[in-house]
C-alpha cells in the first residue's frame, strides 16, 4: 500500500514522534523513507539586511543538518527496536516555502504517504496545529498522517 513515505523534520519533538511512526509503518509495508528537512529560505528573504539574511540562511541549513544527522542516528543507535533493517533511509535538505518545498516532493518523489508532526519548533505553533502542517493537509494529494509528541 505505501512504498514512499515523507517525513519532513524540523527537530522537534512532535517530529521525533511522527518518525517512530514513519518507521513502523515502512516496516510493515516495506517502504522507503525520505527524511526532509526545510530551509525556509522564503521568509529570510522578507528580512530587510542582506548579510544577516546570508548568514541566517547558513545557520538554518546547517540547522537543518543536524536535525537530519541526529534523526539518522538516532535510528542507527537504537536500530529502530529492530524495525529498521529492511528500510531504506533518504534524506534531503531543500531551500524554499516548507509548506510549498513538502508539497513539490510528494509530488517529485511519487511519495503515498507524509508523517509529520502536528506543530513545529517556533512560536505559536507549538500549541495549535502548525501553518505548515495544516497546509500539507489540505493540499497534499495522498493521505497525511499528523502526530503530536506524548510529552
């Protein structure tokens, strides 16, 4: 049923949560896993001074990196409860709108199905369903499992 899976990260524990799901499921279906993380290179450029914009943007991509790292390492140490060994693991770190940047790789990728988690690291998103979340949901052309951490 699902060969595809993404699972867009940003860190945060609600996406730790949606990738222990993500693993479950490509295990019973035997599916890959794209591990996406987004540089949200949209609103940098709304930012007013160009040098800061630069620098923000090398922060956040390696931001980004560590969050994927971290997510890949994390499977390997724990060897996902021993789930893991028939995955196959992809990751890419991509500059653009999140929301935008998610929905171009399902699209690209021929992705069945997204785990993500119900909010994100910043703001507001933290206590109500995130923007970015509630867009995929509405936009995305296969089904979106949203998970919320149990913490």
């Amino acid at each position: 049923m699902y060969k595809k899976i993404l699972l867009p990260t940003d860190g945060s524990v609600n996406a730790q949560w949606a990738g222990k799901h993500a693993i479950s499921i490509a295990n019973t279906y035997n599916a890959d896993i794209i591990v996406l993380y987004v540089v949200d290179t949209y609103y940098i450029q709304s930012l007013a001074l160009p040098n800061f914009r630069q620098d923000l943007a090398l922060e956040l991509r390696e931001e980004g990196k560590r969050a994927v790292k971290e997510f890949l390492s994390y499977l390997e140490k724990s060897q996902c409860d021993g789930q893991c060994k028939t995955i196959n693991f992809k990751s890419q770190i991509r500059d653009g709108k999140p929301h935008q940047v998610i929905l171009d790789t399902i699209h690209n990728e021929n992705i069945d199905l997204v785990v993500m988690g119900a909010a994100g690291l910043h703001g507001l998103d933290k206590m109500i369903l995130g923007s970015v979340t509630e867009r995929v949901i509405r936009e995305a052309p296969c089904p979106v499992m949203v998970v919320r951490s149990q913490e």
